[in-house]
C-alpha cells in the first residue's frame, strides 16, 4: 500500500512541509518567514504561532489540491521533549503537554508534533515525531564529564544520523539493529556518534560546544583559558555563549562561516560581497590551514569513538552539508579511511527521514514507541 503521509518540519525562521504517496514525493514547499513576518510574536512563546503555522501549512495542502481525507498518517519534527530514546512516538496527551510547555526548551521545532497532531486529529489518523534532537541513548560511562554537577548530555542531529545509518546498513546488506557505526553530520554544527547494534551510545553535545570546532560552533576548547575569559570583565555571557555558538569556529578565525565562499577564495583569491572575508586580515594560506584544521579536529572525534565500538567498526558514514565539500571529505578521509569503508550520504534529507519513520510505523505499529 502507498500510505500517503504529511511531513511538517518548523524552524525558527521557516517551515518546510512535504507530502508523500509512498516513496513518490508529491510536493514539497519551504516557507520562509522575515522578521516582520513574526514580529507580532516577540517575546511570546513558540506555541503562540501555533495557528499562524497551522494555517500555512493548511494553505499548502490545498494549493497542491491535497484533501485532508487523503492523509493515512501526519508526522512533525520532534520537539525539544523530556531525553528519550530514538524512535517514533505517536503523538499523546503527555507529549503534547511537555512540547507546549517547551519543558527542555522554547523553539520552534515544538510546533512540528502539535500541529500534525491538530491536522491528524481533524484527519482523523495517527499523528507522530520522530528522533529528535534529545534522543539520549548513552550508556553510563559516557556520562561521565570529571565534573560530577556538569554531566555530558546528549544533544544532537539524531534524525539525520539514524537515517543515514539506516541507509549504510542497507548499503552493508545489513539491518540497522545489526551494526557498528560510527556517524558524523557536519553542517553548522557537528555531531559524532557511535552507534552499536541501533543505538547511539556515545555522541558528542553538539549544540553546546562539545567536539570538533565547525563552521560556527568553537567545540571543546581548553577549560582554563575559557574560566580567564569567563571572569577578565572583557565579556558577557552573551558575548561567550556567542564564541561557543553561532560566532566561534571558522567564522572567528576567517571572518565567514560560508565553507563554500572560503573554499572560492583559497582557490581563486576572489570574495563574494558580504562574505565576510577580508584579504588584507586574512591570507589563503590561514584560510586554507582553518579548513584543514577543522577536518583535523573531526577525524581526531572520529577516531576516539572506535575506542568505543573497541576497534569493531562496519562503516564510517559522513553526511550533512560539509559532506558535499570535496576539500574537507579528502582531508578525513586521508586520517580516517583506516579505520573502516567509509561511506558518504551529503546534506540531510530530514523530510524524506520523517517520512521513513511514519512509514515504518503504519507498517508495523509494534515499534511505536509512548512518550510518558
């Protein structure tokens, strides 16, 4: 049977909706918002666009003539939730609570589960998230930081890496359950994960510093130097949390997180305007040394994890939007190609992963799994 499923993905400034016959997608449309567009809702928390959103995504079922009799199942991001393991939830009183009271987090991806939930209800079909980002499947000694009040915490691009570890199992003839990976998605952020028999029992944090320095992220950084920064009287809390994410990595030693645009001018020389880059700060011989230690940082993450799967490793699998960088993949692969086959999926098909998951839950309801 081609089930047909509704994919409903919020993010902070957009929504990206998606509806599938099957395997066949039938439309997919990427709303963008500005910040007039959600101005009215400054200071208010993310559920207050709840029916902004839903009638988006109401507007681009029926542009594409899609009834909502069609639907068999209605799937949304997962949201911020309370740490679970990886699955696919259906959609509950307790789950619709903790998204709407955002009990780990205000963001936007709350609204994925509440709105399919709202549609399907009306559809009358189950209604699911899967794999979000607090998928915590660690095991005990992972944990462990040296500071017992400041365990290590898993945060990471859970829907990505399970999907993709899905499709080198497939690759390897093997089911998922079945194998000894170790995943890597580099984008804005990176996360590393080793995954053992379908659960990822080791992951860096990648949302709040842990790991290799990315495009916009510092990674772990020496401690003591950050405890001087911390207490000079030079910076706010704003000010390091921002070095941590969103102004650390290459974009503080390039002046650009655009990997694309530094890899133009290590080539060419040229600058695309607004890029950031600044020839006179910034030589192509630095810009060229920060990409390759960028990848230098990643491989070390990688290879500390096969001290994990205790050197049993079926396939390193890269994937996210660094992956499509010819530079950087050559870069790992020269330190890490050593270890096992490895295996490259570029970008991040959250959609069609979402997609995935309903299905394999309308075909065997027995994995879906409750939130409480």
């Amino acid at each position: 049977m081609d089930y047909s499923i509704l994919v409903i993905n919020p993010g902070s400034t957009s929504d990206d909706i998606a509806f599938f016959r099957g395997n066949k997608l039938v439309f997919s449309k990427v709303v963008r918002y500005t910040p007039a567009d959600l101005a009215h809702f400054d200071g208010k928390k993310i559920t207050s666009q709840f029916e902004f959103r839903k009638k988006v995504v109401m507007g681009a079922l029926r542009e594409n003539g899609i009834e909502l009799s069609e639907l068999n199942a209605v799937i949304g991001r997962g949201g911020v939730v309370k740490p679970i393991p990886g699955g696919t939830y259906a959609m509950n009183d307790a789950l619709s609570r903790d998204l709407t009271e955002g009990v780990m987090g205000d963001h936007a991806s709350n609204l994925g589960g509440l709105i399919a939930a709202e549609i399907a209800r009306e559809a009358k079909v189950p209604s699911f998230i899967a794999d979000p980002v607090v998928v915590d499947e660690l095991e005990p000694l992972a944990r462990y930081s040296g500071m017992p009040e400041n365990p290590r915490v898993s945060i990471f691009h859970a829907l990505n890496q399970k999907c993709v570890a899905r499709m080198a199992a497939a690759r390897l003839g093997k089911k998922y359950e079945d194998c000894r990976l170790i995943v890597m998605h580099a984008g804005g952020g990176v996360s590393v994960g080793a995954h053992i028999n379908g659960k990822i029992v080791d992951v860096n944090n990648a949302l709040e510093g842990d790991g290799p320095f990315t495009p916009q992220r510092s990674g772990g950084v020496p401690s003591g130097g950050l405890v001087k920064m911390c207490f000079s009287g030079k910076y706010t809390q704003t000010d390091i949390k921002l070095k941590i994410k969103g102004r650390g990595g290459l974009v503080a030693y390039t002046g650009t997180s655009d990997l694309v645009a530094l890899e133009k001018y290590i080539e060419t020389g040229e600058t695309a305007p607004g890029s950031g880059i600044d020839p006179a700060k910034l030589s192509r011989a630095a810009a060229k040394e920060c990409i390759e230690a960028m990848a230098y940082q990643m491989a070390k993450e990688i290879c500390s994890l096969s001290a994990v799967l205790k050197g049993r490793i079926d396939a390193i699998v890269l994937t996210g939007g660094i992956a499509y960088s010819v530079r950087v993949m050559s870069l790992l692969e020269e330190r890490i190609s050593w270890l096992a086959p490895v295996f490259k999926f570029p970008g991040g098909d959250e959609k069609s992963a979402l997609r995935d998951a309903a299905l394999r839950a309308l075909k065997d309801p027995s994995t879906v799994q409750t939130y409480s």
